[in-house]
C-alpha cells in the first residue's frame, strides 16, 4: 500500500473510531434523560423501596452515570459488550442472535432494490420522453414520498388480509427455508420499494448521460447493436455512482429496518433496540447502536476505500 494511500487509510480509521464513540455516547446520554428506572421497570412499579435499592446496587445502577459508561468502554476495549439488565444475558449473544434475521433481511432488500431500480432505469433512459420514462419518473416521486411503515401496512392489507396469499408477521427461524422466505417476503417488498425510487432516477439520470458521450456515438458508427451498446458501454460507467449509493443504501435500510421490524413483528435488532428502550436497558441499548453504527461506518469506511482506489486524488486531498 502507498503511503499516501496508508496515511488515508489511517485517517479514515481514526475518523471511524471517533463516529462510534460519539454515537454510543449520544445513546446513552439520550437514555438518562429517559424518566423511569431500570430497576423499577424490572421488579415493576409496585415493588418495595429496600428491593429496588438492592436490584440497583447489584446492577451497578447507584455508580455515577460517567464512571458506568467508563467501565461499559472498557469493556467494549476486551470485547465485551456487558450484560443485558433485562434478559440477564450478554448483550454480544441478543446482538447476534438479532443479526441473524436483519442483516439478511437488509441483504435481500437492497439485492432486490437494486434488481428493480436497474430495470425500470433502463427501460426510462432508453425510451425519454415516452409512456414507460414517465411512468418511471411519477412512480419514483411518488414512491419516494411515501413513509415506509405505511408501504408496510399497505403490503399487509392487500397480500395478507385481502388475498391471504403470504403471512402478515412473525419470524419462526431459518429451519424451514421456503417458510422462512414467505415470512420475509413483505419485509423485504417493504424496504425494496423504499429505496427502489431513489436508486432508479440515479440509474436513469447516470444512464441518459453516458448515452450522450463521444465513445457512445462511435460505438455505435462501428455498428454495433444498441442493446450492447446500452448494456456494455454506456450502462457500465452509468453504474459507478450508483453502485456508490448501493453501499450508502446499506446503512440507511439498517436503520429502515427498524420500523419495518416493528410493523411486521419480527425478532430482529430493531425490536430488541425498542425492548431495550422500553426498560431502560442501558447496556443492551448502547450495545445495539454500537453495532449499528459500526455496521454504517464500515459500509461508508468501504465506500471511501473503493473511491480512493478508483480514484487516487480523492487520497489527496
């Protein structure tokens, strides 16, 4: 590696770092400020004083609140994550457990999003100006509009109440992969068609550009088809930016899922993140933004290598 492309690196690296820490710290200031106590919310509200106390002593909740974050970081430092108050778990197993269903969840939507944004960008560039690119461009601003809990909501009202063609909710595992795939197939309709509008215009806009180019125009005086022409030569330098987004898109749908999670009822990161609220479950909270910022600041560390990489001015700035 280049120095000046290690140097980058390095900087990127500590930027990085910096982002997680600051997002963790944000978390769980935000959760002091959340009225209710954690100990109380366990043992419920009716509980004895003395009992309460005492499950606060135990949990380390009488420390003041800077030297339990303290500790909560050097832990993270050994890898370790802490221990759930409300599950009395490690909060590195919930995590993980939870990452099993949305990273995949997120996985398959973006594959899906991007599919159907290549498609319909295609068929609007290469006809401008006709039914099909309007269509493409009304569907895009309209379905960028739209909040993604109400496509939710939509989807299970026409697939699962109406036609009663797939489930409207629930996750029972990855045992049976058919069942598993008709649990997660409006989840991931859902976020799909969150993201598809956005990605669509920029493969149009991308597409409609590289079309105008001089190589283009002799492509095409060489004689060759324009379906190579479109597919091979201009559609490839179309899609840089796009794929840029792509990686972008990655972090967004994360915390998409969330809500998509909650609509569909699956046991996923952003419903633990919800229970962790809820109970004012310090540790388990700051362990799921932990990785949730991680998981964005590596997509975005990836983003800025591959640029770098591509192009070696973006390393010198």
């Amino acid at each position: 590696m280049a120095p000046s492309m290690a140097s980058y690196v390095a900087r990127r690296a500590v930027t990085a770092a910096f982002t997680l820490l600051v997002a963790t710290a944000l978390a769980y200031s935000a959760m002091l400020l959340v009225p209710g106590d954690p100990a109380r919310a366990i043992l419920g509200m009716e509980a004895d004083p003395q009992a309460v106390a005492a499950l606060q002593r135990q949990l380390g909740l009488d420390r003041p609140p800077l030297e339990r974050f303290g500790r909560w970081l050097a832990g993270v430092v050994r890898g370790d994550l802490g221990q759930s108050l409300r599950y009395q778990r490690p909060v590195a197993e919930l995590v993980g457990q939870r990452l099993a269903l949305t990273v995949p969840l997120v996985a398959a939507s973006l594959a899906v999003a991007g599919l159907a944004a290549l498609v319909l960008g295609v068929a609007a560039a290469t006809r401008p100006d006709t039914g099909a690119d309007l269509a493409v461009r009304l569907g895009a601003l309209v379905g960028g509009s739209l909040p993604t809990f109400w496509i939710g909501l939509m989807l299970i009202l026409l697939f699962s109440v109406r036609w009663g063609m797939l489930p409207s909710g629930g996750f029972s595992g990855w045992q049976d992969p058919l069942r598993a795939a008709r649990e997660l197939a409006l989840p991931v309709a859902t976020l799909a068609l969150a993201r598809t509008p956005l990605l669509a215009r920029m493969v149009r806009a991308g597409l409609l550009e590289s079309l105008e180019q001089p190589y283009i125009r002799t492509a095409r005086a060489k004689g060759l088809g324009e379906g190579r022409v479109v597919l091979r030569h201009a559609l490839r330098n179309a899609l840089i930016p796009v794929l840029t987004v792509l990686g972008l898109e990655f972090s967004q749908l994360l915390v998409a899922g969330v809500v998509v999670e909650s609509v569909f009822a699956l046991p996923g990161l952003g419903t633990l993140a919800l229970v962790a609220i809820e109970a004012r479950d310090y540790p388990l909270v700051q362990g799921v933004v932990l990785v949730l910022a991680a998981f964005i600041v590596a997509v975005n560390l990836a983003v800025d290598l591959l640029y770098a990489a591509v192009d070696p001015r973006v390393a010198h700035p």
